[in-house]
C-alpha cells in the first residue's frame, strides 16, 4: 500500500531577524522575544543603538543640553566666569556626549542580552528570501536564515556626489562629531531640524553661525507663530539666516571652506556643516535578491501593518520615511512585532504625533496648526502665556518663550499645542494627555478647573486657557 509523505516545513535558524538596533529595531526585537520568538539582529557596528544613539538624536541633545547649561551659566548674574576661562570648545562638551551614549549603549546591550536576543556584528545582505548574509568586520562571511525578517537599518545623512565630504573641513551631521578643532566661524547649509539644532549649539559656544536655508522661512511645517519666534530669537542672537538658497559648489581650502550659491553669492568660513536631507540605508542590502526596490531617497514602501511587497518582509523607523522620528520607529517596531506573531495587528501610530525640536529654547508642538486650521475652515480660538510672567521661569532665568493652545470656538476640544521655550519638549506632552481623551474629556477647561503645583511651568495651561476663554463671546 503506497503512502503518501508530507512535505516538510522548512527550517530557519531564527524565527525572525532583524537588520539594525536602533528604535525601531530595538522595538521589533523585544516583543518579538518576550513573545517567544528566537530572534537574532543584525548590527553593522561594534556597539548597539544605530544612529540614533551613536550620531543623532543623543549626541546632539548631549551637545545642546551642555550648551544651554554654559549660556545659563554665563547669564546668570549670581556667577563670574574665571578670567581665563571664558570659553568652551566642541571637543571638549563632546565629552559628556561620550559619557551618555557609554551608559546608553550598556543599557541597551543589556536588554538584548537579558531577553537572549543573539547579535551579530557585521553587514547585512540578502542572497535568498528567507537567507541573509553576514559580512563581519574581519572580513569573514556566514549566513543566517528566518522565517521573518525585518528592515530596520536606518538612515544617512544626504551627500551630493558634487560635494568632497572627505575634505577635513566639509562635514555632515555624522562626522560633525569628529570635529577637534575649535572654528570660529561655521556655515550650516539646510536649516532643517539638524541644522537649526546645531546653529543653536555652535551659537551658544561664541562661534560666528551662517545658515543657509533653501525654503522661504525656518522650519516650515511648524505652526508659523512659533518658526517666526525661532527665527528672531536666531536673529537676536547673532545667527545670519539665508533663506531661498541653493548651493551650487562647496570648495575645500587649507585655509577654509567656500560655498558658492546659485544666486551668485560667495561665503567662507573655517568648516561648513552640510545638513541638508537623508538617505535610507537600503543600498547595501542587495534587496534585488528579494524582488524589493527602494526609492530615490533609500525608502521603502510599506503597508499598515509595515509589511514590504514580499509578505514576510516588513520596515521600520527611517527607512520608510515619514515621520522619521526615534519616538514614532520604537512604537513602529512593537507593532510590527505583533503584526508578526498575530498576523496582522489593528494597533495603529498616535494620529497626533509630538514634535520635539532641540533648538535653544526648544519647540515642540502636537496637533494642529492655525494655518491647517484656517484652511480646514474650523473655527477655533487661541489661548497664550507667556513664560516671562510665569514665576517657575523668572526663579530658572528662563523668561524666553510661550505656550499656544488652539482649541475648537464651540465644542472646546483642544486642536493644537505648540510651545517655544526651555524644556517645551517636556511641556507639550501634559496637553496631548488632555488632548488624547475621549467622550468629552477633551476640553481646554480641564485646566481651569485643575490645581497646578506653583510654581511650575505646568502653570501656563491655566494661563493659556484662560487666555482662550475670556476670548469667546
């Protein structure tokens, strides 16, 4: 009697594996664990934490959390700085950036290690759907297999091919952290996020900032209130903002750095700080090996549920674009951790994602703007306090800066919070809780009727809204 065989299920060597620890990585490979899986990552670097750790979002706030304490530090009439030591230097405030990305990296080794997560340190490269192979640093190859993998290798800094980044005074936002010597004088092309930031941390140090902006104002996609307040407070502190500029050649000398624009303008400082849009690390993965193509810019196309257009295959944090923020890729990675283990996940990303800009003051902002308000044609008011009046900011010195409430003229739900001051970053988040509720608990009356402690700066909400409200008629 002839029987029949059952074709074999086959066998990977992890259940799922993910390219890159940064966020969104870290996210993914976490639940995946604690949910059971047997999940390797795949780390091109010796230390875990991607960009976002080693070049991006830590050091840079590092960097402008020492900045801000030494202009603190210098305005504040109760010390005199020594004669002799009136000035730091980059290289020496990256120090303490060193010491946070140290306690970053051992923290979140130990979590891979405490969930049993396997690492491997080396490229990453597809040769076959379910197949990757590993090129680690000595140069030697192995390849690994799972059932699922998952693209979370990050992003690059944007380089023209027209531009000599191997010149030692043409840097990007990664290798600006190589920087020993102490400039004097800077040019920043592209007045984004990093480049804002970073004119206000080489401002704060005394360097002499111009920063080239190819759009018509700063930070566009912000409420224009609160780009308008960020762009005098740059003007008022010495930064020479050029709007509506293209580059058109940057020329390296031993002496200094030139940039040519197109409009026929000529600058030179000692370095230039090239910050101008990034690029998806999706060029070394040899993605044609799984039928995926990313686009120009080195983004993939994902679904809800972050899946490729290979099923088995899903993408996170910077490599899909938008919002390609740290905080918006962790939560990106848990999700696509339990689309993986249930199939699909009905979990979806905050509509209403905070916007923490590290400028010196700070913006941050969640919801709406008036300008989308205004051409969505809903009606709302506009409630405001200034920190200047508040006494938490006159004790800190921090007097700069505002709180915006926009909210709805009949319902009072709130549409929008948007802060430019010290610590905004951390203000803004106590109004995406109230603005977060449901059946009614969303209203700008919340603070009114609530005790603050005093004095805070939780205490611009009262004032803010009741700024609103005394506007209604």
């Amino acid at each position: 009697m002839a029987t029949t065989s059952k074709k074999k299920a086959p066998s990977y060597d992890f259940d799922s594996i993910i390219i890159g620890t940064g966020p969104g990585g870290e996210g993914a490979a976490m639940n995946l664990a604690k949910s059971g899986q047997k999940v390797a990552v795949v780390e091109r670097y010796q230390s875990v934490g991607g960009g976002c750790t080693h070049w991006g979002t830590i050091p840079s706030k590092a960097l402008r959390h020492s900045v801000s304490r030494y202009i603190e530090y210098k305005e504040n009439p109760l010390f005199q700085l020594d004669e002799n030591r009136t000035h730091l230097t980059f290289d020496e405030i990256l120090k303490h950036a060193a010491g946070v990305i140290r306690k970053q990296v051992r923290l979140r080794s130990s979590f891979y290690d405490r969930n049993r997560v396997t690492i491997f340190h080396g490229d990453a490269a597809f040769v076959g759907p379910h197949q990757l192979e590993i090129t680690e640093p000595d140069g030697s190859k192995q390849l690994i297999s799972a059932k699922t993998i998952v693209i979370a290798s990050g992003s690059r800094p944007y380089r023209p091919a027209n531009v000599d980044f191997n010149h030692p005074r043409i840097y990007d936002s990664d290798t600006i952290l190589s920087l020993r010597d102490d400039p004097r004088h800077v040019i920043i092309y592209g007045a984004g996020v990093i480049g804002c930031e970073y004119a206000s941390i080489f401002r704060g140090l005394g360097v002499r900032v111009d920063l080239v902006n190819n759009r018509d104002r700063l930070l566009s996609f912000m409420d224009s209130e609160i780009s308008d307040s960020l762009s005098y407070h740059f003007w008022n502190s010495g930064i020479s903002i050029r709007h509506g500029e293209e580059f058109d050649a940057i020329e390296g000398r031993d002496d200094g750095v030139i940039l040519h624009l197109q409009s026929g303008k000529k600058m030179k400082a000692d370095c230039i700080l090239f910050a101008n849009g990034r690029t998806g690390n999706t060029d070394v993965l040899n993605l044609d090996a799984v039928g995926l193509k990313a686009d120009s810019r080195g983004q993939l196309r994902v679904n809800d549920n972050y899946q490729t257009e290979v099923p088995h295959i899903y993408a996170v944090g910077d490599v899909i674009g938008y919002p390609s923020l740290a905080s918006a890729a962790y939560d990106q990675g848990r999700i696509v951790g339990d689309a993986i283990i249930k199939g699909s996940c009905e979990t979806r990303l905050i509509e209403d994602i905070p916007v923490g800009i590290y400028t010196i003051p700070e913006i941050s902002s969640v919801g709406k703007s008036e300008q989308e308000l205004t051409a969505a044609r809903i009606p709302y008011e506009v409630g405001r306090a200034q920190f200047k009046h508040l006494a938490r900011a006159q004790i800190a010195n921090t007097n700069v800066g505002s709180l915006k409430l926009l909210f709805h003229r009949e319902t009072k739900e709130i549409l929008g919070i948007h802060c430019f001051g010290e610590r905004a970053a951390e203000i803004v988040h106590i109004g995406q809780a109230i603005m977060m509720q449901k059946d009614g608990g969303n209203t700008i009356e919340y603070f009114v009727h609530t005790t603050f402690n005093y004095p805070t700066m939780a205490e611009a909400y009262r004032v803010a809204a009741l700024n609103g409200l005394n506007r209604l008629f």
